[in-house]
C-alpha cells in the first residue's frame, strides 16, 4: 500500500478500502504517513466525502489508535451525552448528576472551549481544587463509586484524532461533515460507553448555522454510532440565543448548581430533562421519554441529584464547600451594565458575538496560550422575545481587566436586534434523530 495511491483514489471520488484506511491512519499515528501526505488525504475527504461504510471504518481505526476506556466491570449500561457546543450551554453539568441519581453511570470525557463556544472542562476547574485529569484507573472508580465522572481527554485516548484535528485546523478541512461525525464520534466511543445523545446545536452562537447542515452532521453521528452497534439519538436544540443566562465559567457552574436545587432558567432545564430522559431510555432505567422527565424530575426535587454532584466535585478534588455555597466561587472585581441603546422587543441576538465578548473579558482563549479567567463572563438579562425599555440593561459583565470593557461593550451592542415587532417563535427542541 502507498498513501499516494491513496490520496490519488480519494481524490477521483473512490472508495478506500478497509486496508487502506486502517493502514493509512496506523502510518499517520506513528509518524510513517508524513503530515503532507495526510493533510491532502484529508483535503481529498473534504471534497469527496465518505461512504458510511468507509466512516464507519475509519471511525472505528481512530478509536483504536489509542486507548479504548474499560468499564466492562460496571454492570449497568454506560450513557453519555456531547454537545456539538455552543454559548451558555452548561447543559453536561447539571445533567450528568441527574442521570446518575437515576440510575445510569455516565462516563464523560469533556472538551475545553472551542474559539466562541465553552467547555465543560473551564467551567469544572471554575471550583477550587477541580481536576479533571484523572488516570484512566481513577475515572473508572469514580464512575463506579459515584456514578458518574467528567475529565479531559487523555494523551492515549484516540491519538490519530488528535493529530488529524490539529492538521485540519490548519489546512481549511475542518468543516468537513464526515471528518468532524468521525472525530466527535471516536472521541466519545473510546470512553467506554454504551449508548450516546447528542446535542448537535443549530443556529448563531453554534458552529452548523443551519438546521440543514445541523441535520446532516446529527444523522452522520447516528450512523456511526449504528454502524458501530452503538445506540445514539440525537437532539438538535436551538442555539440562536444564548442558552439560559450566565455565560463564563464560574457563572455558569452557578447556574448550574441552582439549576440542580430547582432554580434553572427554563431554557436550560428544558434542555436538560429532554436529554437526560432519553439518557434514561438508552440506560433502560425508564420505558419511555415520559417516565425519564418524572424521575429527573424527582432526583432535582429530593436534593439526589445535587448530591450526586458534590460527591462528583468532592472525589475530583473540588472544595465541597464551594458547591454548598456558590457564592465562594470566584468573583469578578467589578459587575458593569450594558443598557439598551433604545426601547422595543429584542427580534435576535446574534450568539456567536455574546460569546465572543465573554471571550474577550477573559472567559475563554484568544490563543492556544491563553489563560482563562473563571471568574468573569456576563448575565443575560433580555432573551429574545422580551420587551427593554431604553436605558434598561440587556447584559450585565463580570469584569477584571477593564481595558477590555468597551470592546465587550460594544460587542453585545451590536449583537441585539431590537424592534417593534416580535419574532417568529422558533422550536427550543428543534428536532429528534435516531436510527
Ligand atoms: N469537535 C471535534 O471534536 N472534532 C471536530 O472535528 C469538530 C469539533
């Protein structure tokens, strides 16, 4: 086999064998497929697509280029849920504590914050004493012992994937619908799980604008998962406006611990139940969507599944003590208000440009270098819909470095659209897709 002979097929819209594709991504995780040959393959996938054969073989040679989780010594089934990202979406924290109050072990390999969007691992290590990179024994432990448990990804886990998506970043083939299903996928079928929901978020603070690509990238996911003898259904939920109303990191653990007493912003526990019911189903702990939303629903009012976070927080390393009293978790030097420049009824929100702003504050990376700061981000006080009174804030900053205010400031100016008229209403939960 030669990686020219295989590029040149895939360039001239072949399909790749399953030789040639396990031997193409075995050269390239040990360095024998230089980058260049691998980057143009990638360029060719880009152009030409996949089969769902081929996907579901190259997925399943990226999960084996490292480390596969095992937790065969678990006896229940294993459900996890990623999100494609999005801003304010804190939705894997308070959910992953409420799955496993009812009953289903969630084993949660999280991601950090991708250009405008979070990360579920900046918000964790918003809690003093938080770690999220625990050894492959420890996570397994915790999974068992507390029933659920959120790290990083580890060097060994799918390191083809890793390699692969630092040469796509630079070589214009990220958004490739077949190379980002494979690479979500790979990610999330080497934990050790048994079934998966996806959340693949639609609209302007996601990375699929559309709901058609949305779609598509959602029903490549699921043929996968399917080609894999995976059960995974996918959500697709709007992300046209921030979801619920803290954006940053330690703001949005707060939120997320009121949401786990009861106190969310219906945006995020409607979210959070949708998922977490069918988590239930695939965990075959509850018949259907319907009795799932009950139990949740019990594990938040019993205080179960706050529990079952502090004990999370607590076997991580985290200060208990913080998640008993949020106000304990870092805080911003200053709170600044940006009024509504006039009167009306908020017709959108740009979401990608909120995003950015808590970016900018320091709640997320300009650079790979970048350090973040938990402690600072924004409230959103006018979602889309709402009547503002000029003068009345639209956005409260949390704020340490001043010399960024008016940048941020500006940015959630420009980012409303208030009107006279109020907009079409769009569906939170946007669709359904299983196989
Ligand atoms: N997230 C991933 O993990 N991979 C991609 O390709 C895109 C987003």
């Amino acid at each position: 086999v030669r990686a020219y002979d295989i590029i040149r097929k895939k360039r001239d819209g072949g399909a790749l064998t399953e030789a040639e594709i396990r031997w193409v991504l075995r050269g390239f995780t040990a360095g024998d497929v230089p980058d260049y040959q691998m980057a143009a393959l990638a360029m060719a996938i880009f152009l030409r697509g996949m089969t769902s054969v081929e996907l579901g073989i190259w997925t399943d040679a990226m999960i084996h280029s490292g480390r596969v989780m095992d937790l065969s010594r678990i006896p229940a089934k294993k459900v996890d849920k990623h999100s494609t990202g999005g801003v304010g979406d804190k939705v894997s924290l308070p959910l992953a504590p409420l799955v496993a109050a009812c009953g289903v072990p969630v084993p949660m390999i999280s991601g950090r914050g991708l250009g405008h969007t979070g990360g579920t691992l900046d918000k964790l290590e918003a809690i003093p004493g938080f770690d999220v990179r625990l050894d492959p024994e420890a996570y397994a432990r915790t999974v068992a012992e507390v029933g659920l448990c959120l790290i990083g990804q580890t060097d060994d886990l799918c390191p083809a994937d890793r390699k692969l998506y630092a040469l796509r970043d630079v070589t214009a083939t990220v958004e490739s619908i077949p190379l980002i299903a494979s690479s979500i996928m790979s990610k999330k079928l080497a934990e050790g799980i048994d079934a998966l929901v996806l959340d693949v978020k639609t609209g302007s603070g996601a990375f699929m604008k559309t709901a058609e690509l949305s779609r598509e990238l959602a029903r490549t996911m699921v043929g996968i998962g399917e080609a894999m003898g995976r059960r995974v259904v996918a959500y697709i939920t709007d992300m046209d406006q921030p979801l619920g109303r803290a954006v940053g990191n330690a703001l949005e653990t707060a939120e997320s611990i009121a949401t786990l007493h009861g106190q969310g912003p219906a945006d995020l526990v409607e979210v959070t139940l949708t998922l977490g019911a069918e988590m239930l189903v695939l965990g075959e702990v509850a018949a259907d969507v319907g009795e799932g939303r009950r139990r949740l629903q019990a594990a938040m009012d019993d205080g179960t599944a706050f529990d079952r976070f502090r004990r999370m927080v607590v076997a991580q390393g985290g200060d208990g003590g913080v998640i008993d009293d949020p106000g304990r978790l870092p805080q911003a030097e200053a709170t600044v208000d940006v009024p509504a420049p006039s009167g009306g009824i908020v017709r959108a929100i740009q979401t990608e440009a909120i995003g950015v702003a808590a970016l900018v504050l320091g709640a997320g990376r300009e650079t790979q270098e970048s350090i973040i700061d938990p402690a600072v981000g924004l409230i959103v006080h006018k979602k889309v819909g709402d009547t503002v009174a000029p003068g009345e804030p639209l956005v409260t900053l949390h704020v340490n470095d001043r010399t960024k205010l008016s940048d941020a400031e500006a940015r959630i100016i420009e980012a409303y659209e208030i009107g006279e008229s109020a907009p079409a209403p769009r569906p939170l939960i946007v669709e359904r897709i299983a196989a």
